[in-house]
C-alpha cells in the first residue's frame, strides 16, 4: 500500500508538469517526514551521489555532441549514408538509419538525433517517392537509436543511479544497438519492395562515394574514437569522454575551420545548461533514494516478488510491461530514476545482470519515444514537419513492433548484451 501510494503520488506529481528534481525531492521530503518526523540525511545522500569522478562524463559527452553539431560536420554524415545506398529501392531509408546510428554514437541523444537527421532525410525520401507516413517513421524510429547506441544519457544515468560499469553498459549496447539498425533497414527494404511510385536516385559512381566518404570520416571516426578506448582498455569512460571532445574541437577547428571563439562559448553555455539538469535529477533521484531506503520500499518489493515465486525471466516480463506503460506517460530519465532504486535490490536478490536489465531497460526507452501520447521523438518530427501527429504515429507502429521484436529477442538471448563486455574484461 505504503508503494502505491508512493508511485502513484510521484506520477500525479511529473504529470503536473512540475520539474522532475522537484517531484522527486519533495517526494522524498515527504516520505521521510512520514516516517522519521524530519529531513536529516537528505543533504549527506546528495552529496555522496554527486561527489563522484564519472560524472565528468556528462558535460563532457554533451560538450562533444554541441560541437560536432555546431561545425556542421553531421551534414556530411548523411550525404555519405545517401550517395553510398541511396540508389537501392528502400535504400534512403536504410541511409537514414545509417545516419541516425553514427549521430546516436556521437550525440547520445535521441531527440538530437531525430532532429539532426530528420532535417535532411525527410524532404530527400519525400522528394523520390516515399509516403510521408513512411518517411516521418525511420527518422523517428532511427532517432530512439540514441538511447542505445553508446554514449547514452539515459544510459550515462542508470549506471550511476545502480552503480554499474558505465564501460560495461556502453558495450553491452553496441550489438543490440547494431541489431536493430539492422532490422530497420531490413524493414525499410521490405517495405519499399512493397510501395508503388518510389522512385531511387542514380547511383552516383564510385569517385562521388569516394569524395562523400572523405567528407565524413571526421563523423565516422568519432565512435571508434571513444569506445575503441575503452574497449583496448587505454582509457576510461570518464577519459574516453575527454577524448571525445577533444577530438571534436580539433576536427571543428583544423579540419572544418567554422569553429570560432564565440562558437566555442555557445557550447560550453549549451553543456552548462544541460549538465546542471541532469545534476539537479540525479540529486533528486539521491534524496527518493535515500527516502524509499529508510522507507524498506525495495525491501518490500523483493519480499512480495519472493512470495510471488517469479524467477528472472517472470521478473523481467512483469517489469517490462510495467516501463512500457510508464513511457507512455513519462520521460525517459523519470523512469529510469522512479523505478531503478525500488527494483535494484530485487534484480540482485534473483541474480539478474543489472547490465543486461540496464541495456532491456534502454530499448524499452527507446519505445517510450515513439509511442503516444507522450512520444518525445513524435513531437520533433512534428515540429519540423508540421505533419499530423496521426501520421507520423502510424509511420512509427511497424518499428515500435520491430523494437518488441528486439526486446524478447535479448530476453531469450542475454548474450547478445552481456558478451562484448565480458570478452573486453568489464564483466570478471
């Protein structure tokens, strides 16, 4: 009853449409008053969440995205992903879903990236044939590839709050990720095969494939960058973030040559105000923590799941369904930070990997985006396209089944998320 209410309390708050550090500390403010009459310890448990080196990763990895933006080098991503597959029936969708992968391992952001992408690809697959229902959906679905695809926020943000290996968690999403890129792009062609009056733009010959790829590098090379790193083990994830940005201002500056001083300030003021959001809900997420702790929530849940008699693979379906119906309401980052302290202790009481839960967890995110009435990539593609959101809805249910696809898929089949980060080292 005691989590009911808790729950149910903490949704009416984000459904307000208060801040979700607010909702979260006076959540926490009231729980504790509950039970203990005061407030003491809230300040000690934010300041042990925050005082953590990893967290350098976040403005780092943010800074890194603003710059490549900033200098335009994304623009040549997607020429490259058009002139190399372009020519094929379906195959500007499979560009897209190109483009979207590479942006989503240099960006981190799903939305950025639907928006990255979708500014370019849209009027391109529109202008040879595709129905606008078919293009809105890839570049929506192409964008939720940000949650997965490493760096991640979200993903950044549920090692922290579980303390896992932010290194385990990037790698542990690069198959899955590469495997539903390659299911849309299968989808894209299977659908094209289907669809009447789609034309395909001539293949431009090998010298134009050759000059678009020497345009793109800069992009290309960015991912390998920051995760061969980690994966050789010749840096951390906090370092490899440094790497990352540090590569993007030298390709800004000395290759690109568009980046200037006040570019330079635009974002760092960019990195500021998103880092300090992110801050502030990880303090938030401390004190609901800190609160359901003293309040034995999770003590609660492990006890009734015990007595429910659910193994793993009960837990995991049961915990699914649940997120999928909270994204249809909620941010991301409000789930990962509502549901990840209450079942943690759970999940480690009947063994589960929290890096295989943390990479189910992220493609479950990933649906959240694109499915209504609150779908964060849905509404980008409406405000670039100002195309009915009915539309763009039915353009992205086929992908929202592909991605259920996925999901049961790593369910059956843990390894695909957990082998990468055990054959580097990250999982003895």
């Amino acid at each position: 009853m005691i989590l009911a209410s808790v729950f149910i309390g903490l949704i009416l708050l984000l459904l307000t449409g208060i801040p979700i550090f607010a909702a979260l500390g006076l959540t926490a403010s009231s729980i504790l008053l509950l039970i203990e009459g005061d407030i003491d310890g809230l300040g000690d448990a934010v300041y042990v969440h925050l005082n953590k080196p990893i967290l350098a990763t976040i403005p780092l990895f943010v800074f890194m995205a603003q710059v490549m933006i900033r200098a335009r080098v994304i623009d040549d991503l997607y020429s490259f992903a058009h002139t190399v597959i372009g020519h094929v029936k379906g195959g500007l969708g499979v560009a897209t879903v190109l483009a979207c992968t590479i942006f989503a391992a240099i960006s981190g952001s799903s939305v950025a990236t639907a928006l990255s992408i979708g500014s370019s690809a849209i009027p391109q697959m529109k202008r040879f044939g595709y129905a606008e229902r078919d293009a809105l959906g890839v570049v929506a679905a192409g964008g939720t590839l940000g949650i997965l695809i490493p760096p991640s926020g979200p993903m950044i943000l549920y090692a922290i709050v579980s303390e896992a290996s932010i290194g385990a968690l990037f790698l542990a999403g690069i198959v899955p990720g590469l495997l539903l890129a390659l299911m849309f792009s299968a989808w894209c062609m299977i659908q094209a095969r289907g669809r009447q009056g789609m034309d395909a733009p001539d293949w431009a010959g090998w010298q134009a494939a050759t000059a678009a790829l020497r345009r793109s590098v800069w992009a290309i090379l960015a991912p390998p960058v920051v995760m061969g790193g980690i994966y050789f083990g010749i840096f951390t994830a906090s370092e490899a973030a440094a790497a990352g940005s540090l590569y993007a201002l030298l390709v800004a500056v000395l290759v690109y040559r568009n980046f200037g001083l006040r570019d330079l300030w635009d974002c760092a003021y960019a990195t500021m105000r998103t880092s300090m959001m992110v801050f502030m809900i990880i303090a938030g997420a401390a004190m609901f923590a800190h609160a359901i702790t003293l309040a034995r929530l999770p003590v609660g849940v492990t006890e009734a799941v015990a007595a429910l008699g659910l193994g793993q693979i009960g837990f995991i379906l049961v915990v699914m369904a649940l997120i999928f119906v909270l994204g249809m309401f909620l941010e991301s980052i409000a789930i990962i930070l509502i549901t990840t302290p209450i079942l943690l202790p759970t999940m480690i009481s009947l063994g589960i990997d929290p890096i295989w839960y943390g990479v189910l967890l992220m493609i479950n995110l990933e649906l959240a985006m694109i499915t209504p009435p609150v779908g964060m990539n849905l509404f980008v593609i409406k405000g670039i396209t100002d195309a009915p959101l009915g539309t763009i809805v039915r353009g992205a249910a086929p992908f929202v089944l592909i991605m259920m696809a996925g999901l049961a898929l790593l369910i059956a089949v843990p390894e695909l998320a957990t082998w990468l980060p055990t054959a580097s080292g990250f999982g003895r």
